[in-house]
C-alpha cells in the first residue's frame, strides 16, 4: 500500500496527558468508561513484549484505541481516508460492511463518526480479527460491531439478504506475482491480493447494497482502469472521486471512490463522475495541510 503511516500514538504517550486534551486538543466523541475489562486489556499487551506478535495499543478516533502488532501491519492514512470518505457521503448510513477489514481500523473510524449505526466486518485473517475484537471490547462497541472470520468471496460469511447503506473496502493494491513480499504474513495480504481484487469487492460491494446505498474505496490512480472495470463489471457508477496528493507538488498516489449501483440512479446520471480537487497530505515544505488538518479534526485527530 502507499503509505503515510499514522500509527497511532501509544498508550503510554496517551496516559501522560489530561484525559480530556492532548497537547491542547480536546479529545471529541464518547467517553469510554473505564473498566476492569478495559484495564486487563491495556495490561495484555505486556505479556507480548518482545515477542514476534508483540503488541502496542495506539490512539485513533478520539478516546478510541486500535490494537496492533508492532511489527505488523499497522493503520495508515489510506484507511482513515476511506472511513472518512465513506462516512461523509453517508452520514446517515444505519447499517455497515466493511469488507477486509483488517485489524478494524477503517470501520473503528467508521463507528466512532456513525455512533447510531450497526457494523458487520469481515477478514480472513486470524491474526487481524483477534487484534480487532479486542480493540471492538477497548471501545464498548460489541453491542453494534459484529467481526466475522473469513474469505468475503466465500459463500454464508454473508447472507444475500443482508444490505447495508454503506459499505467500506480497503483492498490491497498489487497481483500476487508483483513486488516483494513482506516477511510479516499480515502484511502480505493487506498489499498483495491473496484472497481477491478491487473486481472482488466491487462485485461482493454490490451485492449487498441497501436502496441508494454507496461503497467508498481507494485505490492506486495508476491503476484507474482496474477500478473502472471493476466498477462496470459489478454494475456500479463512480459517482465521485478524489485524488490524494501526498506531498505538494508531487503526483498523486492514490485515489478515493465512490460508487452505487446503476440501477439506482438515473439513466443520464449513470456515467458520470464528479472529479473534486486533489487532496493535499503535506504541503512543499512539509507541513500538513490545512484541508487535511481539517479532515483529521473530523475523524477524531489531532490536526
């Protein structure tokens, strides 16, 4: 993936500061009430050190916490911009699927913005859904964030009569016979498309797709045509996109979508798609931009 690695701030960093503010910004959103449960998962990360799966616990959405393996993939600011993009053309979305879902940090940025909605998530990977469940227990949201364990391609993960307003994906970038792998199992299918393409969640997208529903992705904008392939294959109109420029003047890496079925639009709307100006991660000089200082204030961020 083209990553600008945000990380996360751990939680020891976290624990110097107010519980309210961290260097003079108030933390948004829910306060997560503080547990024994809560406090024996901050503790469990200790046991790892040291360990191949060494664990840390890291900021994301504002009190909320994202376990993940220090070595391991780690959340990125791909994911965040799907959350957020996905989350801001629906703002109203009920009900949730977030296709490969990783360690949950696309659909934990998701839930902290759409409080009152339902989530199911689904990944293949065990390694990643223990990290998630543990993080979905952290922030109090096993009552609306459901995690399942399995290929999204592959018959009952997902019934054909489960839809939803929204849905997010996250692919992975690359054929499997292209690049070099990473030595971390995790990370090699969060960047190679071990169990499918953007055709695969474009397909699986649509589906499961409520009335006037939409699926936000991203993906490399070299790598247009797959998207737009994918897109017309699965009957989907990209509505919008916007591309990420991540640092002034250079050429954009990545690209995010917005699409919804054809059969849900107008016939003369059906192919058209509103191109909105680049975002800018970082300015010339290396600073982070004001737009997006201003998109991180709405996930949860500090700016």
């Amino acid at each position: 993936m083209f990553i600008e690695c945000e990380g996360g701030l751990s939680i020891s960093t976290l624990m110097s500061d107010s519980p309210a503010f961290f260097k003079g910004w108030a933390k948004p959103g829910p306060t997560l009430p503080d547990t024994p449960e809560k406090r024996a998962l901050e503790q469990s990360i200790q046991s790892t050190v040291g360990t191949p799966e060494e664990e840390t616990l890291d900021a994301i959405s504002g009190q909320y916490r994202l376990f993940q393996y220090r070595h391991g993939h780690r959340f990125s600011t791909d994911d965040i911009l799907v959350a957020w993009y996905g989350t801001s053309w629906c703002p109203s979305a009920r009900r949730v699927l977030d296709l490969g879902s990783g360690i949950g940090s696309v659909g934990m940025v998701a839930a902290w913005r759409l409080q009152g909605a339902q989530f199911v998530t689904v990944e293949a990977q065990e390694i990643s859904v223990r990290l998630s469940r543990k993080s979905c227990q952290y922030n109090a949201l096993v009552d609306r964030y459901q995690i399942r364990q399995g290929d999204f391609r592959d018959a009952g993960i997902l019934s054909p009569d489960e839809k939803f307003d929204l849905v997010l994906g996250s692919p992975p970038y690359f054929p499997l016979d292209t690049g070099i792998h990473a030595e971390h199992p995790q990370k090699i299918a969060c960047r190679f498309e071990v169990r499918g393409s953007i055709i695969n969640y474009c397909e699986v997208a649509s589906q499961h797709l409520e009335m006037g529903g939409v699926f936000a992705s991203v993906f490399p904008t070299l790598q247009l045509e797959r998207v737009q392939e994918a897109a017309r294959g699965a009957g989907l109109s990209i509505v919008r996109m916007r591309e990420i420029v991540f640092k002034a003047p250079e050429a954009p890496l990545l690209t995010l979508f917005l699409m919804m079925k054809m059969e849900h639009l107008p016939e003369a709307f059906r192919d058209k798609t509103w191109k909105e100006p680049a975002l800018i991660i970082r300015t010339a000089e290396g600073a982070i931009h004001p737009e997006y200082s201003a998109v991180k204030l709405s996930i949860g961020f500090p700016p």
